[in-house]
C-alpha cells in the first residue's frame, strides 16, 4: 500500500518513501543541526522573565474561592488544568490544591440521569449548568479526571 504525501511546494505529491527520505535529509544538514542545538540550549534571561511573568499571572488568575481560572463560566480549562497537574506532580503544593478543588467543583457539570458532562456552569458558579454536552468536552473530561 503507498501512501501520499503533500508536497509544500504545491500540488505534487510524494510517496511515504521519498517523503521520509527526503525528511532524513533536511534533519541531517548542518543548518537543522545548528537549529535543534540552538533550541537545546538554556533560556535567556529575556526567556526566564517572560516565563516568571506569565506563571505570574497564571497564578493570579485562579479563584480560590471558586475554584475556576475564569470569572464568568465556570469549566474545566483543558491547558490551566494539565499545567497545575504537571506543576502538582512536580511537588507543588498550591498546584495540588488547586486540581483537586477544581475537580471537585466541577463535579457539578456531571449529568447525574443521562451521564455525560455538561459544558459548562453559567453565573459565575458551578451549580447553573448549560444544558449542552459536547463530544470533545467528554473526551477532555475523561482524561482530566483520570
């Protein structure tokens, strides 16, 4: 069976074989080596400040109270949640918290007759939930809550 890969040049197409040959090649050429060893490398401190600030602000933006990175709607946020996982993992005390009061909170989306979750909460809280189920909000509840 062969398969078809679109060139970025246009409308040609290669088959699997010459496409990763030809791949082969750009990743073995001086300028791709320099490339990756340069990604390699420690960041700069530009890089290290930007990265403080923006945790910064991810910290700061978590509702303590309300255990939610948002004002309004009230929903588990895929990529707030995989980080405070990863940070919780790492040791973090604050992240363990905040993942397990979230989880806990958002319970409440769980449809308790038909199943499935909801897509979110409305009013600012985690007990007014928007009667619509959404398959990627399912899938994405499933591994959080794994």
């Amino acid at each position: 069976m062969k398969y078809a890969i679109k060139s970025i040049q246009g409308e040609k197409f290669q088959d699997r074989e010459a496409f990763v040959d030809s791949t082969v090649v750009l990743v073995s050429s001086e300028a791709s080596a320099e490339m990756i060893l340069a990604r390699s490398q420690a960041p700069s401190s530009k890089h290290k400040k930007a990265r403080a600030e923006l945790t910064k602000n991810f910290d700061e933006s978590y509702d303590d109270k309300l255990a939610a990175w948002s004002d309004g709607q009230k929903y588990i946020d895929a990529d707030s949640m995989d980080l405070t996982i990863s940070r919780a993992e790492a040791g973090d005390a604050t992240a363990i918290k905040r993942a397990r009061q979230t989880l806990d909170a958002a319970i409440a989306l769980i449809d308790p007759v038909w199943g499935g979750v909801f897509q979110y909460s409305e009013g600012g809280s985690w007990s007014h939930p928007h009667f619509e189920k959404i398959m990627s909000f399912q899938a994405q509840y499933l591994r959080q809550y794994s």
